[in-house]
C-alpha cells in the first residue's frame, strides 16, 4: 500500500478498536480492506475520494473472481467483504477525511438464511460437559468453562473479557460488558453454573497464578484469546467421541435451541444472547433480569436436575 493508504488504513484500525469491534472481527475487516486497497492501487487510483459507486460496483464484480481453497467465495464471504469496505468509508466520513459514502446505493450479494448447524443433543452436551478430568486446576477451570458456554449462550469474545466482577454468584447473574455492536446486557447463570465457577474459584483459580482480574485465565495466568478457547471447546469434543464439528459457536446455537424446546419465550432467548432482533421476530422486547432467570431455571436442561458439583475434586 502507498502511503496514503497505509494512514488511512491505520486510522480504520483505530476507528474499530475505539467502537468496540471484537478481536475476530477486527482482522476480517483490516483484510477486506487491504484488499481493497491493493485493488485501488492495480488501477493507479492514489486519491480515496475518487472512489464512486460504478468503481464500488466493478469491485463487487471482481470479487467473482476471488477464490479461497480453490472455490470461488461464497455470497456471504462478499457480503462481509463489502460490508467492511462500507465500515471504512463510513469511518473515513466520520474523520471528515472524505465528503461521499461511494457505498451508498452499493447492492449488497444476497445471502441464503440458514439455520444453526453442529447443534448438540442433550446426550452429546452431558458427554462434552463430563469430558474434562476433575482431578487438576485446569480441569476445573475447563468443566467451568463448558457449564457456562452452555448455561448462558455467550459468544466466545465475550467469555473471554470477563472479569471477576462481572460474576454474581448469589444472585446468579452474569455481566456481559461491551457485547456485539458494544451494547452490555446481564444473563442468568444457572446453578449449576454457579457450583462450578464457585469451586473454579476456590480451588483452581488461584492455582493458575492469574495476573490480573480476568475471570478464565491460561495455565500461565493470562487471559484467553478466541483461538485458546476455542481449541479447548474443539478438543474436548474430540476427546467426548462427538463426530460434529464443534466450536464455541455451537453451545451458543445449542444452548438457544434446547431453550426452544423447553418452551422459553422467543423474546427470552433474544434477550439472553444479545441479538438486537430475530429474523423469526423482527421484535426486540426487554425482558427484566428477574424474569429470565425464572425462565432460565424453568426451560433449561441443566437446571432440571441436582449434580453433586464435589465428585472428583481434591
């Protein structure tokens, strides 16, 4: 990139890191738009605000041509692509570095709405929850980290930031601060949730030197990155025997799902995960916290039965 280019792309940066962007997003949109740039570039356009809508368009065409493993991009993978591109210029706008938005009027690829796959039966959850060995700190910490994936749906970059305040194991409630699109919501955490984080606590924590508040930390102290996290969820589910591909992801999906079938409320379930609105819905309705919790104990499979949280634990 010239150097033009390489300012405002570090301006981007700055803009995403200040709105809350999270760690996974923040890259795909850094890509997408050194990407673009390098396109700028091949047609010897050095000026930002020459960019018009027939450029914008001819770039949705060229992305035809994008190939990831030897197949062409998907729809969706374009729609991100120019989605970040749209977030750059409104940045760029935002700077009053730019006086247009040439993605105003831009026709985004449509996308095919498909349902949440990998989802887990309530067999599968009970083998991924047991497969971590209770006999060491970081068992502990792994089986905690399992039960409270699957008692509240969080995205894995919300577990993540969570520090020891966000917790509030007497009234069984958990803080998500600065969520999707920076908005903070309170979950319920089920009991058997709580059980756990409270021997997390007591026992392993501690034996994890952690180095500041983060709630999970590694086996060095620190705080867990999307990609340590995940690879714990993937490879307990190895280890369960479970042939699905599993990610962080699908205890979200699972969670929901298992929910609905216990009858909870749609507004519940979109008030839990953070979702501004469900396609199913196109309502956003605020539930008060006492509620859900009522709801949560009620509908979710891990509340319907007592768990002696003490087998296994020296």
């Amino acid at each position: 990139m010239n150097l033009e280019h390489q300012l405002l792309y570090h301006r981007f940066h700055e803009y995403l890191k200040a709105r809350g962007f999270s760690g996974r997003t923040i890259p795909d949109y850094l890509g997408y738009t050194e990407r673009f740039l390098t396109y700028l570039e091949e047609l010897q356009i050095t000026e930002i605000k020459d960019v018009n809508l027939a450029l914008m368009n001819d770039y949705q065409i060229r992305l035809l041509e994008y190939q990831h493993r030897g197949k062409p991009v998907t729809n969706t993978t374009r729609k991100r692509a120019l989605v970040a591109i749209r977030s750059f210029f409104k940045c760029l706008i935002k700077l009053d570095l730019i006086g247009h938005d040439p993605t105003d009027g831009l026709e985004l690829p449509k996308c095919p709405k498909t349902l949440p796959r990998n989802i887990l039966t309530k067999k599968e959850i009970a083998k991924l929850l047991e497969a971590p060995e209770m006999d060491s700190p970081l068992g502990i910490r792994d089986r905690t980290i399992l039960e409270v994936f699957y008692s509240t749906g969080i995205r894995a970059s919300e577990l993540c930031n969570l520090q020891l305040n966000d917790i509030d194991l007497v009234r069984g409630e958990l803080r998500v601060n600065q969520g999707k699109n920076s908005k903070d919501r309170v979950v319920p955490l089920g009991e058997v949730a709580c059980d756990y984080l409270a021997v997390y606590l007591q026992i392993a924590r501690t034996k994890l030197t952690p180095q500041d508040q983060t709630l999970f930390v590694t086996c060095h102290g620190k705080r867990f990155y999307y990609t340590g996290v995940s690879a714990l969820v993937a490879g307990y589910a190895r280890k369960a025997g479970i042939k699905k591909r599993i990610a962080c992801h699908s205890l979200r999906h699972t969670c929901a799902t298992h929910l609905l079938h216990g009858k909870a409320d749609i507004r519940y379930i979109q008030e839990m995960l953070g979702h501004t609105s469900l396609a199913t819905t196109q309502l956003y309705t605020k539930v008060e916290i006492t509620d859900l919790k009522k709801v949560h104990h009620r509908c979710h499979p891990r509340e319907q039965k007592e768990v002696n949280v003490n087998d296994g634990w020296h």
